[in-house]
C-alpha cells in the first residue's frame, strides 16, 4: 500500500497543475471575449451623405437690420440646378421666419417651372435660377411683427407634376440664420399692439 503513495501524489499533482492551467487559460480568454462583445456593439460610423445636386449657392437678405414699415425684407435665393434637368419640372424656394417661441410665424414660398437653356453644354457650369421673396413684417395672423431677434430658414426642392399633382423628386439643404426686426426711427409713430411674448 506505501508503494501506490508516491503514484496517488503524482497524479494529484497532475490534476492541480491542469487546474491552475485550465483556471489561467478561461482567465486570459474572457477579458478577450469581453472586448470583442463590446467592439461588436460599437455601431460603424456612417460616411458624411453627400451634398444634393440641388443646392443653395447664395442667399441675400436686405436690409438688415430690418425696420418695421420701411417696406419688405427681400429674400435674394441663387438656386444651382442639377445636371441633365428635365424641361418638366418646378423648382421652389420657401423661407420660414419664426420668433423664438414659435408664436410669431410667416411662410413664404414661389415657384416657378424650371427652363432649360439651349444654349448650355453639359461640360460647362451648372445653370442658376433666381428667385426673390418679400416679407412684410406681417405674421400669420396678418398682424404687424414685433421687435425682436428672429430666425429664419430657406429650402429649396424640384417638384414633378405627376398624375396626383406635384411630387417632391429632390430637396436641397436648408439655409439657417437669425435677423433683427426693429420698430421705425424715433420721429415716426410705432404701432400699438400687445408686448412680445417669448
């Protein structure tokens, strides 16, 4: 019976030296595990879109600042149109003026059908459309605006007249910015109407 000591020993230690490396092993694999289910998780990141054919290439606003009752705002809108237009499609520009609480809102908007000039190649520089819109300094109730900060934003889309009436078939970016509205110079009688709620 002494003489299986020394084999029951060996095997014992065996079995505690597979442990420790089995035990060694799970612990170096589960840190990698780990960092793989958070890589996994980490969302690709997305390639910038790119810029629409139909674009926005200069915007004017006159005067600024603007005084109430010195006639309109003028919104001068440049629209770069895309390449191999369609002679039956509609550009429109629109402006959205807003106060900050959102109160005190005007839409403009125009269109006007997109002609295709004869004269232009394809190789040379994208054919431009203008278009003006006039603000009154009146917001949706007709009512005059008041004094204050307020912001504004531009769009511009080619519409298709199809068998339900006119579709979207591209929208450009949006031109964002803010302007001052102003009562008239000292001198001149300012309206009466209720103080500015924001």
């Amino acid at each position: 019976m002494s003489s299986s000591m020394p084999g029951g020993n060996v095997s014992r230690r065996r079995f505690f030296i597979w442990l420790l490396c089995l035990c060694g092993s799970l612990a170096l694999l589960f840190p990698l595990d780990g960092h793989a289910r958070d890589k996994s998780t980490v969302k690709p990141s997305r390639a910038p879109r790119p810029e629409p054919e139909l674009k926005i290439v200069d915007l004017a606003i006159a005067p600024k600042p603007y005084t109430l009752g010195n006639g309109p705002l003028q919104f001068s809108v440049t629209v770069q149109l895309p390449k191999d237009m369609r002679g039956d499609l509609t550009v429109e520009v629109s402006a959205l003026i807003s106060s900050p609480s959102k109160t005190s809102v005007r839409f403009l908007t125009h269109r006007q059908p997109v002609q295709i000039s004869s004269t232009s190649d394809k190789g040379t520089e994208r054919q431009k459309v203008s278009i003006e819109l006039l603000w009154d300094g009146q917001d949706q109730r007709k009512q005059l605006a008041v004094a204050g900060t307020y912001s504004y934003e531009v769009r511009t889309k080619l519409l298709l007249n199809g068998e339900k009436g006119l579709r979207t078939v591209m929208v450009g970016w949006p031109k964002r910015g803010t302007l001052q509205v102003k009562w008239p110079t000292v001198g001149s009688l300012a309206p009466t109407i209720p103080s500015p709620i924001y």
